[in-house]
C-alpha cells in the first residue's frame, strides 16, 4: 500500500468513525438515560473526538504532502467550505461534550444523571445540526477531489512589453552617451531573449558548436547586440524617441512587434522591438530598423564568417568587435 492510499484509509476510516460516534450518541440520548446509556454516551463522544482529531491531522498531511499540494487547496473554494464546516461542527460538538462530561460526578457515584428533557432535546439538536454539517463536508470533499470549484492563482501581471521597450530604450540612450559598461550589459541582457537570438544569428553553425564555444558566442554576442543598439540610439546628440499608443497584448498572445519612430534632426529612423511573452516576462528577441531585421543581418554577417574561419573564428571576431568598443568606451 502507497502512503498516500494509507493516509486515504486513515481519513476514511476515521471520518466514518465520527459519523458512526454521532449517530449512536443520537440513538443513545434518546432513550431512557440510564448509567449505562449515560457511560455509552461518554465513550461514543471520546471516541468522537479522537476521531474528529485523526481526520483533522491526516486530512492536514494529504493537504501538504499526500495529494495536489496546499496551493491547489487553498484555491479549491469546496475546500475551504470543508475547512469551514470542519470547524463549525467542532463548535457545536462543544455543547454535547460539555453536558456529557457534566454527568461524570453522578457516574462515579454509580447514580444515572438528572437532566431535564429540554436539555437533552438541545443536545439532540445540536447532533442532528452537526450531522448535516457532515453530510454537506463530504459532498465538499467530492468536490473539491475532482478539482470543481478550484480558482486559478492570479499571476502577477507582466510588465507590459511597450514598458519593457520603453525601459530599455531609456536606459540604452542614458548608457549610450556615457559609455556602454559591463555592468550596464549585465543589467540590460535578461530584458532581451538571447537563448533565442543567439542560436538564430550563429544559424546551423549553433548545432556544431561545442558547450564551452555556445557559452562564448553567447558572450559576445550579447555585448555586440547591446552596443549596436546603443549606438544606433547615441548616433546623434538630438536623438528622440517616440513610441505609438500602447496596446493590451491578448492573453494568447506570444509574440508581438512593438512600433517606436527614432526622430534624428535630419531624418527619422522606424524601429520595431519584436518581443516574445517568456516565463519572466516580455523579452526583445530581435529589432528591425528601417523594415531590416538586425537579426537577420547578423545571421548573413557570421554565416560568412563561420565559413571563412570556422566557429572560433567567429567567436574571435565578435571578441575584437568588443575590445575595440569598449576601448573606444561604448
Ligand atoms: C468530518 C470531516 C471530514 C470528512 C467526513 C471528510 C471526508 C472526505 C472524503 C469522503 C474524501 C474523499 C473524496 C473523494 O475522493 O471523492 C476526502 C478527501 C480529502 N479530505 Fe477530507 N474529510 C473531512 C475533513 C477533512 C479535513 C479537516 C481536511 C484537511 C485539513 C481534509 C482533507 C482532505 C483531503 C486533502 C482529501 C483528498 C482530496 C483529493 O483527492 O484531492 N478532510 N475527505
């Protein structure tokens, strides 16, 4: 037997325990009160309360480790109607127990308990009301097992990918003007894709390359393709940005072009961010200036050099690109 079926029996077990505890004390409290009946009684609802203490603790563990996990509970609206009614049959089980355990002195002195009709027909009631709080936990339980009533987690709403644009557009042309630092690539990189550009520029050669060549050219790649673009923004002083009305991405989208117009004082340049919606966020994968995909320049670009010198050379052509960059501080 799996423990996960085990702590099932146990809940199972020990949930029918406290159904069949509450019945007989039903029955019991019926009849004439009797010492025996009365000692009857005192047992039922001690085993009834071990019972309601078992379903309680192994219910707990199937929350936490048996079954979906606790986020899937706690967003299961059964569940926490369950919970709820757990608790408030708990409450009501307090007045029954309190007039049992009231009978024990006259017990112990082998006499039956006096206690007045209305008494026990409160105390009648009370079972029957925590009876059909059962009845209503157990169809909570059905339901909340087949996944009925579950409500998704919100998730923390993306950043919308004009935002990202925007955020990195702003602190490129910050950076472009004052010198592209390693720092500054360090902070700009995650906002792009380049698990996706970097094997789409390097083209067939990215399936050749070894683990340790796949890390490099990711490198380099990535400092080339920040100080391109910080460079097409720090081309000239009086260099705006405009970007066009914001648009809600629908909840299906993946992929999305994100339209900005770069305005120089002698012409205007169209840029286009082309976006993808990642686990993270919206993430740049590529850029198009003009209508021409950077991308695709790229990718003819080291196509040409992978076959003139193979992957190291490549690897040692973007390298000097960024040592010659970086010596001229940008
Ligand atoms: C009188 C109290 C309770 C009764 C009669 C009861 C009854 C049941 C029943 C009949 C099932 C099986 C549902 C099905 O597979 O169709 C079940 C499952 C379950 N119960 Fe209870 N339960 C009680 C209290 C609790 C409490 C207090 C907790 C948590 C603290 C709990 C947690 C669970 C969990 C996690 C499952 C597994 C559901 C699944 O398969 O996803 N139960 N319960």
């Amino acid at each position: 037997m799996t423990a996960a079926a085990l702590m099932a029996f146990l809940h199972h077990a020990a949930a029918f325990a406290l159904v069949a505890m509450l019945a007989a004390e039903l029955v019991l409290v019926r009849g004439e009160l009797t010492v025996a009946r009365a000692r009857q009684l005192l047992r039922a609802d001690a085993i009834f309360g071990i019972s309601a203490g078992v379903v309680l603790a192994v219910g707990a563990l199937r929350v936490g480790w048996f079954e979906k996990g606790a986020s899937y509970y706690f967003h299961n609206v059964p569940f926490i109607a369950k919970l709820s009614l757990f608790v408030a049959v708990g409450l009501l089980s307090i007045y029954p127990t309190v007039q049992f355990l009231s009978w024990r002195a006259a017990l112990k002195q082998g006499q039956a308990p006096q206690v007045p009709e209305h008494k026990l027909r409160a105390i009648r009631r009370v079972i029957h009301w925590e009876l059909a709080g059962v009845l209503l936990i157990v169809l909570c339980a059905a339901l909340m097992a087949r996944g009925v009533g579950f409500v998704a987690p919100v998730r923390a709403a993306l950043p919308a990918p004009e935002g990202v644009a925007k955020k990195v557009a702003a602190e490129m042309l910050a950076l472009a003007r004052h010198g592209m630092t390693e720092a500054a690539i360090a902070r700009l990189a995650p906002e792009f894709d380049f698990a996706r550009m970097t094997p789409l520029v390097v083209g067939p050669a990215w399936e050749r390359a070894t683990p340790s060549q796949r890390v490099q050219l990711n490198g380099e790649f990535q400092r080339v393709a920040l100080r391109t673009y910080a460079g097409l923004l720090a081309s000239t002083p009086d260099v705006a940005l405009e970007f066009g009305p914001p648009r809600k991405p629908a909840a299906d989208e993946t992929e999305l072009a994100v339209h900005a117009q770069l305005r120089r004082s002698d012409d205007k340049v169209e840029i286009d961010y082309l976006l993808e919606r990642t686990e993270e966020g919206w993430k740049i994968y590529d850029l198009r200036v003009d209508g021409a995909s950077l991308a695709s320049t790229w990718r003819s670009e080291f196509a040409a050099q992978v076959r003139e010198r193979g992957i190291d050379g490549l690897i040692e052509a973007l390298a000097a690109r960024n040592r010659r960059a970086a010596a001229a501080a940008l």
